[in-house]
C-alpha cells in the first residue's frame, strides 16, 4: 500500500513526512536531510552522516526551508508537528 493511499491518522510520522516531502518536491537527497532535520538532528550530525560538506547540506536544508516557507528548523518541525 502506498503512503498516499494511507489515511493522514494511519499513517505513521515517517510516512506522513515522507508523504510531505513529495508534496513539496523535494529531491531525494534533500528528503534524506529533511528526514533527518525533523528528527532534531543538527547541520554537523547530517554532514557527517552522509559525508557532505558544509556548505552542502547548508544548502539542502535552506532549499527544504524555501520549499516548506520557513526559516528555521524549529519552524520546519512545527509545521509538520502541527495537526492537519
């Protein structure tokens, strides 16, 4: 079963974040950051994890901000946290 095809209270946080990161076209690189972003995890975990530079995750995470109209993690992970 896809995640669309889930309803919005039956479908785990994992996939509704997941369901929300399409709807707002993220790539797949940047779902991967978004992912973790809303786990609370900061800019250094992420370049570490995924072995990136600063500057690129930097630019990740200001792409999913533009994309969700916020301007800080915090805000990122209200919006999603909030119930629809």
């Amino acid at each position: 079963m896809k995640a669309e095809s889930v309803a919005p209270e039956a479908a785990s946080p994992h996939e509704r974040f997941e369901t929300a990161a399409r709807a707002q076209g993220l790539t797949p690189r940047e779902t991967e950051v978004f992912l973790l972003l809303i786990e609370g995890y900061s800019l250094p975990a992420i370049e570490e994890r995924f072995v990136l530079s600063h500057s690129t995750v930097k630019t990740h995470a200001r792409h999913i901000y533009e994309k969700f109209g916020v301007k800080t993690k915090q805000e990122l992970i209200a919006t999603l946290k909030e119930p629809r």
